[in-house]
C-alpha cells in the first residue's frame, strides 16, 4: 500500500508536468531498501507510462509546442546518456546527497519565483 501512495503521489506530479521524481526517488530510497541509483532506475522505469498518460492529455489540450521538441528531445537524449554514466560512477551516498542539494535549489528557485497567472 505505502508503493502505492508513493507511485499515485508521483503520478499526480508528473502529470501536472513538474517531474514525479522530487517525489518518487526520495520516498524509495526512505521507504524502501533501495540505494539511490536503484531509486532512480526505477524512477525511469516509472516514468515511461506516466509521461505516455500524460503527454496524451496535454497533446490533447493543445499544451505541446512541437517547434521546440526536436532541440530539447535531442538535448535531453545526450544529456541521459551522460548523466547515467555518472550516476553509475558515483558514490551512492554522494549521490543523494547530490540529488538533496539539487532538489533544495530546486525548492528555493520555486519559492521565490513571482505567483503569474
């Protein structure tokens, strides 16, 4: 059950387009046995059929803007490639430590960005 809340809490973030990682890899590697690359290889795992779900819905709400896709598709391709490789090198423990400091610049750019509707 506690999978479960931590995937549907993922999903409802993933969805909304903000990345259910803040929320998934964090919740594995508290809740479960999982070291952080495991964590984040799940992560990815997960990823694929909650982004399917979600880019459908936002395909379908007109949310895509397809001139910008190739650039950051291609970008983010060499950059998965890349960023694995150096997950795989990296001390699990800095590496979550890493991820916690990551996700802290994360937090604080968000707080302090102006409410614009």
């Amino acid at each position: 059950m506690k999978l479960f809340i931590i995937g549907l809490l993922s999903g409802v973030i993933s969805g909304m387009g903000i990345g259910g990682g803040t929320i998934l890899i964090p919740s594995l590697v508290f809740f479960s046995n999982l070291k952080q690359q495991q964590a984040q290889g799940l992560n990815l795992m997960v990823f694929l059929p909650v982004a399917t779900v979600a880019l459908i819905v936002h395909f379908r709400e007109g949310n895509i803007e397809f001139q910008y896709a190739k650039w950051i598709i291609s970008g983010g391709i060499i950059g998965a490639v890349i960023g694995s490789i150096i997950a795989l090198k990296i001390n699990p423990t800095s590496l979550k430590k890493y991820f916690g400091i990551f996700l802290l610049f994360v937090g604080i750019y968000e707080l302090l960005q102006k409410v614009e509707d």
